[in-house]
C-alpha cells in the first residue's frame, strides 16, 4: 500500500517540490501497475509542468477552499454536519495516533491523511475495509457532485478511484452508503456509535 502515500501528495497543497518529485513515481506505478489509467496523470503530469507554483497554489485553492468544487474531508462527505461526523474524527483521529501519522494542520479525515494513513495500519483487515467500505463510496461521492469536467483534479480523484477500485476489491464487506442510516461493522470498530453498516452474508 505505499503507494498511497505518493498518491495522497496529488491532493496535498503545492508545495515548491512536493509535486516535481512525486509525479515520476506516480507515473511509473501507474505504468506498471494500472497502465489503463496512463492518461490520467499525464494529464496532471502537464498541469504541473505547464503551470507555476503560485499558479497551481491558486488552482488548488479555488478547487478545494474558496468557493470549492468539492471538499476532501471525508468525513464531510459521509455524514455532513451530523454529529456522526464528530465521532467518526475522534476515532479516526486516534488510529492516526497510533500508526504513528502525522495531520499536520488538516483534519484526521482529511483525504490526503487518510491516504497516508492506509499503508501503516498494521491490522491489513482493517487498512482493507477503511478503504473498501468508506474511502471508495466517498470518493464516488466526491465525483457524483464535482460539476466542473474540465478540472485536472477531477481526473485526478478518478484516477485515485480507479485505483483503489483495482486495489480493494471482492471483499466481504458492505460499503457505505453516504448520508444515510446505514450502518456498518468498520464504523463500530472504531467506535464510530450509530454509523455501523453489516458485512455482507
């Protein structure tokens, strides 16, 4: 699963090399990998490289801040301003702590932090059905509402689906279904109270 951690800095604010760095060894995992998706961040590969960093700084602001296209806290996503969210960034905030992840001064259920945090869950099951039950049904969620089809981060959240789609798949859970009362087993293991949803039988 490392190479999520290279993925979550696709979704991380621009910095001055962060990007430079990250994308050849993007690009030459999805080549590998998932060379279906080889388009995708070529098409983020040339936003990068044909843009400055002050330029992509403003991009990624309108995007995710300002008048946002669509927001990466996940926990938004799932549960809105429900008190559930509360609860599920506690829980969450805590399997941070113990996987030794740093927030920095994002939220624990922001989408880059999730990222990050999925290849040093050492329970794998667990680092599986976060992913598989709440990750994936957010990101459909995220693209369902993102309008604007000419936004390099739309391609770039469809490649991160892809993906994990291709990553987490045929497994024994159910997944989430967003801004609803499903429950879910994943949720109650992290203690996540009334958002608990059943493994498939």
């Amino acid at each position: 699963m490392n190479h999520y951690t290279l993925l979550a800095e696709l979704f991380t604010y621009p910095e001055q090399d962060n990007l430079v760095g990250t994308i050849p060894l993007v690009k030459q995992i999805v080549n590998e990998k998932y060379e279906l998706y080889n388009d995708k961040i070529a098409r983020f590969s040339t936003f990068v490289n044909t843009h400055s960093i002050d330029e992509q700084r403003e991009y990624y602001i309108r995007t995710f801040d300002v008048q946002a296209l669509c927001y990466l806290d996940i926990g938004y996503i799932l549960f809105g301003e429900d008190y559930k969210r509360g609860a599920f960034l506690v829980n969450l905030r805590n399997e941070h702590i113990n996987a030794g992840n740093e927030c920095g001064c994002e939220l624990a259920d922001h989408l880059p932090n999730m990222l990050k945090l999925l290849p040093k869950i050492k329970d794998r099951a667990f680092a599986e059905e976060l992913a598989y039950s709440i990750m994936i049904p957010a990101l459909k969620e995220i693209l369902k509402n993102f309008k604007d089809e000419s936004n390099v981060y739309k391609t770039t959240l469809e490649l991160l689906l892809c993906i994990m789609e291709s990553d987490f798949k045929n497994l024994n859970y159910k997944q989430f279904k967003v801004l609803n009362n499903d429950k879910t087993n994943f949720l109650e293991s992290i203690n996540c109270s009334g958002c608990n949803s059943n493994k498939k039988r």
